[in-house]
C-alpha cells in the first residue's frame, strides 16, 4: 500500500468516488462527504459497492478484506480501515524476502 496521510486517504477515496458516480450520472445529485452512506446518500448499491472497493484497491495497492464490503457504511470506515493498514505497513518490517525463498521441492 501506498504510504499516504489520513487528509491524502481522505482525499482520494472522496475522488474515487466522484468519478465512479460521474460514469453512473448520478453526481450532480449527490455530495459525496466521508461520513454520508455509502447507500442512503449516495446511492451506491451492492454492485457500485463492489466496483467502489475494487478501485480503491487498484488505487491503494491494497487488498480489502470480504467483510469490509458488507460492513463499512461510509468513505470515512474505508479511510479508517486504510489507515489502520497503512499505519502497520510503516510498523512493520518484513520478516522474510523474495531473495532468500527457497524452493524446498526441487
């Protein structure tokens, strides 16, 4: 995952969201805010909701758990999960490299 701030993460998921109900037609009607429903406000259903998360991967470089995409109600619950992400990517290091992989079935 890209190392971003929590204003950057912010930023993006609302972008992310912008152009997604700009392809549907639907933003002239909508003000896409972090803590607005994902469903109620902005009218993202089951299958925008799955196109939303599949962007937000892409953008991220990150892969969102199953869960997530029935549980979160807002843009704020994405950021704060890709936060909580990005925040142990810079915690942790990793434990084992590419390089010293062995490939013990030769």
């Amino acid at each position: 995952m890209k190392k971003l701030s929590h204003e950057e993460i912010q930023k993006e998921l609302i972008a992310i969201t912008i152009r997604l109900l700009n392809e549907t037609g639907d933003i002239h009607q909508r003000d896409v805010k972090l803590h607005s429903s994902l469903q109620r406000h902005l009218g993202i259903d089951s299958l925008a909701r799955a196109e939303l998360f599949q962007r937000v991967e892409r953008q991220f470089d990150v892969s969102l758990p199953d869960y997530l995409l029935a549980e979160v109600e807002t843009l704020q619950d994405i950021a704060d999960y890709l936060q909580t992400a990005n925040t142990s990517l810079k915690k942790s290091s990793p434990l084992i490299s590419h390089s010293s992989v062995v490939n013990v079935h030769q």
